[in-house]
C-alpha cells in the first residue's frame, strides 16, 4: 500500500512496499506480488519475509462484545534476505487464501464492516517488524454468487456483514471464526421475520449454506430463531434453484417459528446447523440486492471502508 521503514534498523535503514499484481480474488484464490526492500544506508540483513492474512473479528465474552483483528493465515515467503545499502531486493510470492476466508466484495462494492488485508511482517534478529498492510477484495465463489443471486430475486435487502469468533453448529470448519451477511426479509415476511442471517463455510469440493431467520426483538412472543442448513458441491450449488429452496425454507420459518431446521433431501437432507456461539453481479442476483446495479435496488448498501481505517485497533490482537 505504502512504503514503510523497517523500525529494527532506525532511521536511515530499509524500508518495505508490498505490491499486490492484483488486489481480486475469490476464497481458495491465490493473490501474487512482490515483497520490494529498499535498501539503506547500511547494509541489512532479514531472517525471514513473512506474509500473513489478517481480518476484523467480533469476539463475544461475559455478555459484551468487542472487536480485533485477527490473523487467520500465515506463509513464510522467504529465509535469510540480504539487502545491500542503497539497493532494491524484489521477493515475489505466491499466496493461497483459506476456503473459508470472508467475503469482502460484491460487483463494484465493498461490503460495510468487512476487510480482508495481506500484512508483510519481516523477523529480523529473532523479532518480527510488521511492515505493509494491503486491502484484498475477495469475491464470492461462483455457487455463492448463486446463492446471492437468490436472495435478490426473492426481495431480500442488504443490512450488514460481520465476522464472528467461534464455531457452527454441525458444520466443519478450519478457521475459528465465520462470516454473517445479514438481510432484511422480502416484504411479505415484515412482521414475521426480523432478518435473516446468511453464512457461507465453503472447501474444495463443497459448500455449507446456513441460514437463521431471527424473530427476537419486538417478535419474540411470536418464536425462537428458524435455522436451516444446505450442503452440496459447488458444482451442483451453481446448478441448484436457490430461489424455491431458500423461499421454501423461510415459508416454513414464518409459519413454523422457533427452532426449526430445513433443507432438500436431494442435496444432503436438512441439517441443523445455526450460528451459535459454539466453541460480480448477475442481473437483480448479486448486482441487484447487493451492489445496486441492473436492478437498481440499492437495500442499505453502504460503501465499505478504507482497510487503514478498518484495522485501526491493529495490534490488540
């Protein structure tokens, strides 16, 4: 994103600029640049370049929130760097992100309350030197995109997105944390459902879609929260009518209320999963609900924030 000075080395020492070849990507992606050291006035030497993820995590304990960010990937580049006075040493890299890293973008628009970012850390004499910290915009999956392209379809309006520490419930996950997208339900729900709570937990070879249709609040009398979970590969997610599936299980979730769960048994059964505290849009889809395009229909989008901005509590991991 920008220069910065390699604080082990004092003034006149190296500074780091990380440049990314692209700043797009989509989870299970790779990004690809360059660690560029620019010498000083001395020679210097690194032990190892170091290249991590890092996001902003909402961590709820004793009943109170609080956020930070947190590292979720971490990748040595490069081993024993010697960078002359006054030269520039370039260290290319290649950098896999997780499966289940959060979705950042949508079309042209940043999510509001979501950043994804590459840090540059270089361990000189045994401690680290945390340089570069550079924005990734990760993208939805083509059977996410689906799934979005549903929600829009069926009248859903973007609320807000967060990342949340801790687990699912009957669903497998590798990091310790997972992403909600939240929307307000189609008109006809207003009344019954309050919002309802999408989170993508996607692998290699499938994807998990868990739902929550939340009637806490001034509808509390009327239930609980409608839970539903769907799991296929993403080949048969970016084949699959999403629209009758989600409509049919927030139908169920209206009339039904309280802790229910819903899914096709032609693609896994139902499952219960929920989001307890356990341990480039396509027409009125994804450009429509989210990203304001074809379809004009903005719901609550806000345009996300600058990453410095979004990571200002950088360093209380």
């Amino acid at each position: 994103m920008f220069k910065r000075m390699l604080s082990a080395f004092g003034i006149g020492g190296p500074s780091v600029d990380t440049v990314l070849d692209s700043p797009h990507v989509t989870p299970g992606g790779v990004v690809t640049g360059q660690v560029r050291i620019q010498g000083g006035s001395a020679d210097a030497a690194i032990d190892q370049v170091v290249l991590s993820l890092v996001t902003r995590i909402e961590i709820e304990h004793g009943g109170h929130e609080s956020a930070a960010t947190g590292e979720f990937h971490r990748q040595l580049v490069q081993q024993g760097v010697r960078v002359p006075s006054g030269q520039l040493v370039t260290v290319p890299f290649e950098l896999r992100l997780p499966w289940e890293t959060p979705i950042t973008a949508v079309g042209d628009s940043l999510l509001h309350g979501m950043a994804v970012g590459v840090r540059t850390e270089l361990v000189i004499s045994g401690a680290p030197d945390k340089g570069d910290l550079d924005p990734v915009h990760v993208h939805p999956l083509p059977s996410q995109d689906r799934v979005l392209d549903a929600f829009g379809q069926l009248g859903f309006r973007f609320r807000n997105a967060d990342v949340e520490a801790g687990h699912l419930y009957g669903v497998r996950q590798e990091l310790g944390f997972y992403q909600e997208l939240e929307f307000f339900p189609p008109a006809e729900f207003a009344g019954r459902i309050n919002e309802v709570e999408l989170t993508f937990v996607a692998g290699p070879h499938d994807l998990a879609v868990v739902l929550e249709a939340d009637r806490r609040g001034r509808f509390m009398q009327a239930g609980g929260d409608s839970f539903g979970r769907f799991q296929m590969s993403h080949q048969d997610a970016e084949n699959a009518d999403w629209a009758a599936l989600i409509g049919q299980w927030l139908s169920e979730a209206a009339q039904r209320g309280g802790h229910s769960a819903f899914g096709n048994p032609a693609f896994g059964g139902y499952h219960p999963g929920h989001h307890g505290h356990h341990g480039h849009g396509r027409g009125m889809g994804v450009g429509g609900m989210v990203a304001g395009a074809a379809a004009g229909v903005v719901g609550g989008m806000i345009m996300g924030e600058m990453l410095e901005e979004a990571f200002e509590f950088d360093g209380e991991e």
